[in-house]
C-alpha cells in the first residue's frame, strides 16, 4: 500500500458545487493532505530558556493536533475561563482546580484571534431531570486570546500523558525536563498557505458543508416530529460572574464566486420516515460537523498567520480601515511565486461586494472567477471582568 497522500485540485470544487455530490472523500483527502501531522514534521530545539526548558520551533497547533487524534489526556492545573462564569441547571463543578480529561477537538473564534481545545471535563458531573448522574461534558478552552496573544487564563501550563508517536516526539523534544514550552501557537511560516489551492478549496468545503448541514438539521427536525421521537431537553443556563465589554479589531476572509446548485436527496427520506433512517441522517449531520470543525479551525489558523505576519508587517492596524478603502497602494507580503501571475498578483482595495454595499474589502482574484476578500472592523466582545 502506498503511502504517498492525496492530492486537492482545483477540479475538487465541482464536487463542492454539486449537491448530489458527496463531500466526505473529499473532505477526508483535503485533511490529510493539508492537516497538521507529526509524522511529516521533524521538530527540534530553538534555544533553552533561563530556566533550563528547552523551547521548541514547533507550533503547539501542531501538537496539540496530534494529541486530539490519539485522545491524550490533559490536565490545566489552573485554569481562568476568559468568559463570564454561567451555572447550568443539573451540573455540578467538583473543582475550579486540575480540569482534566481527554481532548476532543480544536477549537477556533472565527472572527477573532482566539483558539483552544475541547476537552471532556472530568470535573463536570452532570444529574439528568431522570436522575442519572454523568462524569465528564465537554468545555472550551482558550490557548490563545481574542487578542490573538497568548492568553494568561493558563499561566501554569498543560500536564499531558501521551503515547504513540506524540510521546516519542515529546520525550525528543523535552529532554530531562519533561517540560517542553512552545514560542508560537501557529507558527508564522503558515501564512503563504492563504494563497494556496488547499486553502482555498478548504474555504469552499466550509461553505458546503454549512449549507448541508443546514438542509440536513430541517429534515432531521421534520422525521423526529413525524417518528414522534422526544427533542433533546438542554439545561438552562445563567450567567453567575462579572463581565466586561471590550472592543477590538476583527477581521475575516471570505470566497467569492463560488456557488452550490443542485438539491441534496435528505428529503425524499421523508416520505419513507423510519428510526433507522433517522439515526443515519444524526451520524451524518454529526461527522459533516467534525470535518466544518477541522476545516474551520486549520482555515482561521492561516488566517492568523497571513493577518498577524503578512498584514501586519507591511500595514498597521491604524492604517489598515484607509488600506481597505483604497487610499493607499501598499500591499501585505506576496509569497515569490504569486508575483509572475498575469491575474491575482496583487490585491485591489475598496472593493465592495454591491454598489450600495458599506463594507470595503481588499480583493485578490485566484482562479475561475473565484477570488479572497479580506476585511477588518470592531467587535464588542462580552469577558469575563
């Protein structure tokens, strides 16, 4: 068998397009050829910090994403929620202290910089209105703030048990010490991917898949009315700690001319309603949601990287709103390879979508009528005080 990984074209967003098509061969190539994968890294020492831990030029993405593939367990020995504490009826916190439980997924704010991990909670116990008591439910854990900097909510690190491959790499890279301390969450030698065919097709993966599952969540609802199945009572919830509002730059990256025709078959089902059908159509909504998660967060970590060190270098954040409105001509750095191109060598600002639309993109036309909008503007985000 041969090991050699496949590839993602251009042509791949004919699958996309089409409705009748199905995505998941398509979304399982894209990750393996574009995802995070230790076996093809070959990670090493920076340098060693003041206090004798080794630094490693690895990102912790990239780790972090191996560790969810085996499902390590973590522990956060300290950990401060950077959104405001909220009680959820029938669950109870056994401690504030030691969260710790298998990581599930990472995790990513699509329109600020802030990432982190799903972990499965062991701390949390949740009572159902039956009465059945449940250790563990998942929560999200911000690595990284809405800064974009590495958020302080973690100050005394990650404690984590891993195996297989991950632990040969950590036992490389930890030497003695056994602790091993990151420089980068996404490391900065990622932005070239934004103009690349992977990321590209990515997006437009993005896109299909949230307009599936759209389709597939009604005739989810429709068939459990019709079989009579109970919905799924989720506990209330209130907000118990102080907050705060405060407001930053956001900033988006989105696909152009890009369009899905076609109807998907989910609602012939209907008319032939049965439980075995139903379960069928969950597992489906569920995986399609695993590969949006995915896709999602390795998309907004290029996004990071193209914003904080191809943005930024070139264009600061002052004058990043004049940039977009046309009134300069700078440009964010261009990978070697873009600047031959005839078409989508550069990006054109003060472009916007409709004439009577108020928003100004900068605009870089990539291939078949398709092209990247990129934007900035303010967000008021709710934090913990």
């Amino acid at each position: 068998m041969s090991n050699e990984k496949k590839t993602v074209d251009w042509k791949d967003f004919s699958v996309l397009a089409n409705r009748e098509d199905d995505v998941r061969e398509l979304c399982n190539r894209l990750l393996s050829a574009w995802g995070y994968n230790l076996d093809d890294r070959r990670p090493g020492i920076a340098y060693v910090d003041a206090q004798g831990h080794p630094v490693t030029d690895m990102d912790l993405a990239v780790f972090l994403s191996s560790m969810v593939q085996h499902r390590v367990v973590a522990n956060l020995p300290e950990y401060k929620a950077r959104r405001a504490a909220t009680k959820r009826d029938g669950e109870w916190v056994t401690s504030k202290e030691n969260r710790h439980g298998r990581l599930m997924g990472l995790i990513s704010n699509q329109a600020l910089g802030s990432f982190g991990v799903r972990i499965e909670d062991l701390n949390v116990i949740q009572v159902t209105a039956g009465g059945d008591t449940k250790v563990g439910a998942p929560r999200a854990m911000n690595l990284v703030d809405i800064t974009g900097e590495w958020y302080g909510g973690w100050s005394e690190g990650m404690e984590i048990l891993p195996t297989g491959l991950p632990k040969a790499v950590f036992a490389s890279l930890t030497e003695a010490t056994k602790t091993l301390k990151f420089q980068y969450f996404i490391h900065p030698n990622h932005w070239p991917s934004l103009y690349g065919v992977y990321y590209a097709v990515a997006k437009g993966a993005i896109l299909r898949l949230e307009d599936e599952r759209k389709v597939l969540r009604k005739v989810i609802a429709e068939m459990q009315e019709k079989l009579g199945i109970p919905k799924t009572e989720w506990p209330k919830s209130e907000t118990v700690g102080e907050s705060k509002k405060v407001t930053m730059l956001a900033y988006e990256v989105k696909l152009e001319g890009f369009t899905i025709t076609g109807d998907y078959p989910y609602n012939k089902l209907l008319d032939v309603a049965s439980k075995g059908a139903y379960d069928t159509l969950v597992a489906l909504n569920r995986r399609l949601g695993e590969f949006l998660e995915q896709l999602r967060f390795l998309t907004r970590a290029t996004e990071y990287a193209f914003r904080h060190h191809a943005v930024k270098p070139n264009i600061s954040d002052d004058t990043l709103k004049e940039w977009l409105s046309g009134a300069t001509d700078k440009q964010p750095r261009l990978p070697a390879w873009i600047k031959s191109r005839t078409e989508g060598s550069a990006w054109e600002t003060g472009y916007k979508e409709t004439e009577r639309a108020k928003n100004r993109w900068a605009r870089l036309p990539i291939q078949d009528g398709k092209a990247l909008l990129f934007r900035v503007w303010e967000k008021t985000e709710t934090v913990a005080a």
